[in-house]
C-alpha cells in the first residue's frame, strides 16, 4: 500500500496542470494495482467444452497436440477477453483458440469476476486488454517456438503460426464507444513485441468466443 500511495503522488506532480493526463495516469495506476491483487488468487484454471481445472502447461500441452495432428496446416493462436456487467460484480472472460485455419480449432476460456459494477469504458477495455497480456506473457517466445518447431519441417507445404492478441473494441466512432481507446490498447499489444492486436470485426476470440461465455452471473 505504501508503494502505491508513492506512484499516487508521483501521478499527481507530474501533471498538476493537465487534468485530463492527470486522470488517465490516476487510472492506470488503479488498474495496475486491481492486476497486481488479482494475481495474488488467481489460479488461472481453464475449462472447455470437455474438460475442466486445466492450467497453463495443460492448455500448451493441448495445442501443441492439436497442432502435431496436421503439422502442415496454418494456424492462428489468439487470446481475448471480454466482460460483462453483472449485479455486484463484472464478469471477465479470456479465451486461448489455436485456430487451424479452415480446419477446425480447439479452444478454452478462463472465467473471472470483479467484485465491482465497472461502469467506465476505459476501465473495462484497459483490464480486458491486462488479462490478455498477462496470459499472453505465459505463451512467451518460448511457447511460441515450441508451436513453430512442430511447422518448422512444413513451411514449404504451407504451414504457417500467426500469432494475435484480440481487443474487443472498434475502431468507428459512430457504431463504436470503445473506438475513443482502441489506439491505446492496440500501442501496449504491440509493444509487446510477439502478438499483433486486432480490432472489431476481426477480432472474434473477443467478440465472439469470450463473449458468449460473459452472459450468465458467476456465483462469488
């Protein structure tokens, strides 16, 4: 707590004379500080269709299977999460989807609640895009590589490894509330180095696969 009352004042010197900077700043801290004590208890357990309780060395264990089954296919691995406002709570959903382009895909989610209605765009697309970074921090160069030694022997048969992070944000305006935030986002996704962001429409594992996930209350 000490810590963070320091990068507060810290926050507040650096633009006593920019509100705007000054609140934007103030809410990174406070979403910095909500990933910080939710990776205290997190557990990072995952689930699909058909099984339950799977940690992170499962789900690559997983894909790298699903992959080793047609080692010439073209693969996309992508991670997105999206939310939903819940009485007393906000639900987070994160899926994981190596998807074989054309050919089938396998895919889990983690679920999560918030013990707070998040009522701020900003808040809920800044902590989608966190809980995507953080499991994409897990699939790291390492794990990515171990995807791409299985297509290594293919490339000349067409195998190919995109890899993405998914915002559930779009970038219009007039359809789009988020569309204010989607430059942030897609600038911390590519900082990262490895994944490159997509936005709505393309980004379906966001918008579509965690989202159907998002609708029913979890029991806190």
């Amino acid at each position: 707590m000490k810590s963070f009352h320091k990068v507060m004042v810290r926050v507040l010197s650096v633009a006593p004379y920019n509100k705007l900077l000054q609140t934007a700043c103030i809410a990174e801290v406070i979403i910095m500080t909500m990933m910080s004590t939710i990776s205290m208890w997190d557990d990072l357990s995952f689930q699909n269709l058909t099984e339950s309780d799977l940690s992170l060395d499962l789900v690559l264990e997983r894909i790298l299977q699903f992959i080793a089954q047609e080692p010439k296919g073209a693969y996309q691995f992508i991670i997105g999460t999206d939310s939903q406002v819940h009485r007393g709570h906000t639900k987070f959903v994160t899926g994981i989807v190596i998807n074989r382009i054309g050919k089938g895909a396998w895919a889990c989610n983690r679920q999560l609640a918030v013990p707070r209605q998040l009522t701020s765009i900003r808040e809920k697309l800044a902590l989608e895009t966190s809980f995507s970074q953080r499991l994409a921090s897990f699939f790291d160069i390492a794990a990515v590589s171990q995807m791409e030694n299985l297509l290594m022997p293919y490339v000349y048969q067409g195998a190919t490894l995109e890899t993405y992070i998914d915002i559930d944000a779009g970038t219009e305006p007039d359809i789009n509330k988020t569309a204010l935030y989607v430059q942030e986002m897609i600038d911390r996704v590519e900082a990262m180095g490895i994944y490159a962001p997509r936005v709505k429409p393309e980004s379906c594992v966001a918008s579509s696969y965690a989202n159907r996930f998002t609708k029913s209350r979890m029991v806190l």
